[in-house]
C-alpha cells in the first residue's frame, strides 16, 4: 500500500508533465472524490494508506485528467451558483462567468423562462430553484444533453415545473408560447477561435454547443429576431457572449427593436451578458 501523500506527489508532477494549468489543484480534488471525503479533510488523511483499489481508481482519473479530460467530466458533477449539476461529454462545463447571467436574471420579475441551448440545464434550473413559483422550459437540439438536463432537474426538485423540447431554438415550441425571461448561452465562438481553445474544451466538450462556425455570430442573429414574438410584454431577453462580442450583439439587440439594451462585464471586465426588454406596443409605459 501506499500513502495518499505519495499519491498526490506524484499525481501532481504527472499532471504539471501534462501541462496542466493548475496540477496541484486539481491533484487534491481527484483524490478527495477517489477517497468519498470533503475536500477540506483531505489534509487530515493524506498520512494514511490507500486502499489499492482506491490508488487504482486515482490512477484511472489522473490518466485522464493528463489527457486533458476536465475535472467536472471526470468527477461527473460541477458546483454552478451553489448547487452540484451532473457533468458529462454531452454538454458544456458550466463555468463561473455564466452565474453573471443568472444574476441578471434575477434582477428582474418573472414568472415564465425559456432557456435556449439548455444544455446541463444550469441556468434554467437554477432560476427556478431561486424562483419556486416560476415555471419554466429548456430546449436543445441535443437528445442526450436533454437527458442530463432532466437528471438535474430531478436532483434539485424542480421537474414538476420544467418542460423540455428537442429542436433548433425556437422551433419545437407550441404556437403562441410567450415568456416573460429568456435566456440563452448559444454557441459563440468563430470558426478561427476553435483552433485556440484549451484542450479540455476543444477535444472533451460538444462542439455543437461552442461554435456556430463562421464569425461567432449566427446564433445571436437567430434568437434575437425571433424572441419578440415569444416574449411577453415589457419581457426580458438575456444571452451569453464571448470577450469581443459586446458592441456586435447590442447592435443586434438595437436593430431589432430591443429597449434598454445593456451589456454587462464578469469580474475580469470582459464584456459578459447582454440584455434587452422586449418593443413597447404605442402607448405602454417603456
């Protein structure tokens, strides 16, 4: 047997070797989910021997994690705004800068919200965890990132008041549906960007999800023409941005009609969320 001190050593150069950005890190939180303990007792518990089936099953998620699998795919959860969501190759990592979105969200009054590429479903159910008298729906043109959406739905006690379509954004939605929030993380990474982004996005995370090829763009193009017609009055249309899409995506708000267009930054001052209020019919208070 061996010590989950000598574990962690050599775990730690073997992921640095891989390149790894943060190697220790990362180390630490295999092991404690190899161990079934809380991370912060690891430290108590590192003198101790490992059981070899445990140290087998650490080599197993090292190996992958040196092949730039990411933690949350590995582990099979990530924490998002407080809560555990199940992870999987089917659907994006959610990530801190997506909690901007959902603070937006919740600045404002809703009942009804319509969540477009839900994916792992995060942003929508967390909305309605924070919400329990609001109902709500997830669409996605993926069958399996559906699933993982309804296990976490599930899992947070929301179910009873989601619904969930398969299809291309607005598509699969009965005639007439109108929301008071819709929300959106579309794929919005260009063509040429691909090329750039770390190896635990580009080979482990569904490429339908980051990237609707060409300028970034497109999906924006789709949901905003369309979101007028399913928001209801004086609704709200919030969305996901890359970096450099702040003044591009606010056009696009403003073209359409949107009022109160506003583009909003995430903690490293990088344009994050944008967001806009549905056209006011002549005579309603803006």
């Amino acid at each position: 047997m061996t010590t989950g001190t000598a574990l962690l050593v050599t775990a730690t150069h073997r992921l640095r070797s891989a390149g790894v950005e943060d190697p220790a890190r990362d180390a630490r939180v295999l092991l404690a989910h190899v161990l079934r303990i809380d991370r912060s007792r690891l430290t108590l518990v590192l003198p101790d021997e490992v059981s070899p089936d445990d140290a087998s099953t650490y080599e197993r998620a090292i190996a992958a994690r040196s092949h730039r699998q990411p933690v949350a795919q590995i582990i099979g959860t990530r924490a998002f705004y407080g809560r555990d969501f199940t992870v999987t190759g089917d659907v994006l990592d959610p990530r801190p800068d997506t909690e901007l979105l959902v603070d937006a969200a919740l600045t404002v009054p809703f009942a009804t919200v319509l969540d477009l590429g839900t994916g792992s479903g995060c942003i929508l159910l967390t909305l309605l965890a924070e919400r329990p008298d609001a109902l709500g729906q997830g669409g996605d043109l993926s069958a399996a990132a559906l699933a993982v959406a309804k296990d976490n739905a599930r899992a947070l006690g929301v179910m009873d008041r989601t619904t969930f379509h398969q299809g291309s954004w607005f598509d699969p939605l009965p005639n007439g549906a109108r929301f008071d929030l819709i929300v959106s993380n579309p794929p919005y990474i260009s063509e040429s960007e691909m090329a750039e982004l770390a190896p635990e996005v580009r080979h482990w995370e569904p490429h339908l999800a980051l990237t609707p090829g060409g300028d970034g763009l497109g999906a924006y193009r789709q949901i905003i023409a369309r979101a007028p017609e399913h928001l209801t009055e004086g609704g709200h249309l919030m969305v996901e941005i890359g970096a450099g899409q702040g003044a591009a995506v606010r056009d696009l708000f403003q073209q359409d009609g949107f009022t109160k267009v506003e583009v909003l930054k995430d903690l490293s001052g990088h344009d994050r969320v944008v967001t806009g209020r549905r056209p006011q019919k002549p005579g309603r208070p803006a």
